[in-house]
C-alpha cells in the first residue's frame, strides 16, 4: 500500500508543481511545446507497451479492442461535452478538467499494475505527459477571475484525487480477476490514444512546429530505454 500511495504522489506533485510555475512565471512557447512532445512521445510507448498490449495478450483482441474504445470513447465525449459548454474562454478550466479525465484512468492502470511490480515506464510517462498541461492551466487560471491561490488550490485537489486513484486501484486489485485488472490497462490506453490525438500531438505542433517530431521521437525512445 505504502508503494501504491508514494507512486501516486509521484504522479500529482509534479502537476502541483507545474501549476504554480505557470501560476509565477510565463515560460517560452517552444519549452512547453518541447514538453508536449516528449510526453507525447513517453505516453505512445507506455499506451502500447504498458497498458494495452498486455491486455491484447491475455485477453485477446475483442475483448481489449472492445475496453480501448470504451476508454477512448469515454475521453472524447467528456472532452467534447467540455469544448461545448466551457467554450474557448474556459480554457484553463478545461485544460484542468482534461487532466482529470485521462489521469484517472492512467492512474487507475498504476496502480493496479502495482500488483505485478509496478511500470517507471508508466510513471514516467504519466509525470512528463501530464506536466504541460499543469503549467498550461495554471498560467490561463492565473490570469482568469480564478487567482492564484484559488487555481493552484484545484490543482491540489486533482493531485490528491489521482492519489486516491492509485491506491484504491491497488487496494482492489486483490479483489480484482486478471481479466479486470486487464481491461482496466486496455481502458486506460484507450484514454491515454484519445489525449494523444485529441490534445498532445496537435497542441505541440501548433505551438512548436514541424520540429517537435524530434521530441517525441526522444520521448518514445526515453520510455523504451527505461522499460
């Protein structure tokens, strides 16, 4: 338990952290594109590696084909629900309610694989994946009617519900079956391909341009050289 909760705050201290650099300082467009990236990069690896192909090879393609959908189904709607009632002035808002949709079930996916040894490969790409969009969020929060100390208190509560996430994933993973431990990994890539086409990828190369493939080329070679 007590490896499930450090993983967990591993995960969510680095979005706190995050938030309040883009609460304090306004960092240069290229950095966070580069981040972007090399996130983008990690999460491919981790999506196939960690989380759905391990599903793939127990559980076969239709039953794993049918939990990635289901995750990837899931992100996109709520995404799109968001885009349609927070608008382009909500922004921040949206880029924090983001980091929640796809962080819960990557954490869920950590802490469940917690019971086979656990992924660095995983947490690593969870962290870089994840930090982007906390400094993108804490600087649009910070200069919204949110303020500050308001903003950064959200992203404190984020961290500690994907904390939470983790643990209890690990909790009930002993009473969880091989199959459902499988399918929550195969749910989880479903989301995490769904972040990567709907925000990662397109968010990079808008603000960085056609260089950012070297990034996350580095990134997907960084998550294999840690696996």
């Amino acid at each position: 338990m007590a490896m499930a909760f450090w993983f967990g705050v591993a995960t969510a201290v680095p979005l706190v952290i995050g938030a309040a650099v883009g609460l304090r300082w306004h960092l240069p467009t290229p950095v966070l594109a580069v981040l972007m990236a090399f996130g983008a990069g990690t999460l491919t690896a981790a999506a196939s590696e960690e989380l759905f192909g391990p599903a793939f090879e127990s559980e076969g393609v239709l039953l794993a084909g049918a939990a990635l959908l289901l995750g990837a189904g899931v992100y996109v709607g709520a995404s799109h629900l968001l885009d349609t009632r927070l608008g382009a002035a909500a922004a921040g808002p949206a880029l924090l309610l983001g980091a929640v949709l796809d962080g819960i079930p990557e954490n869920l996916a950590l802490g469940v694989g917690l019971v086979e040894g656990g992924s660095i490969v995983l947490l690593v790409a969870i962290i870089v994946g994840n930090v982007p969009e906390a400094v993108s969020s804490g600087a649009l929060l910070g200069r919204s009617n949110f303020g500050p100390a308001r903003a950064l208190a959200l992203w404190v509560v984020t961290g500690v519900v994907l904390v939470a996430c983790t643990v209890g994933a690990y909790a009930a993973s002993d009473a969880m079956g091989g199959t459902s431990i499988a399918l929550v990994q195969a749910f989880a890539g479903g989301a995490t391909v769904a972040v990567l086409a709907d925000t990662l990828f397109p968010e990079a190369y808008r603000e960085g341009g056609w260089w950012v493939g070297l990034a996350t080329a580095a990134g997907f070679l960084t998550a294999f050289g840690l696996g």
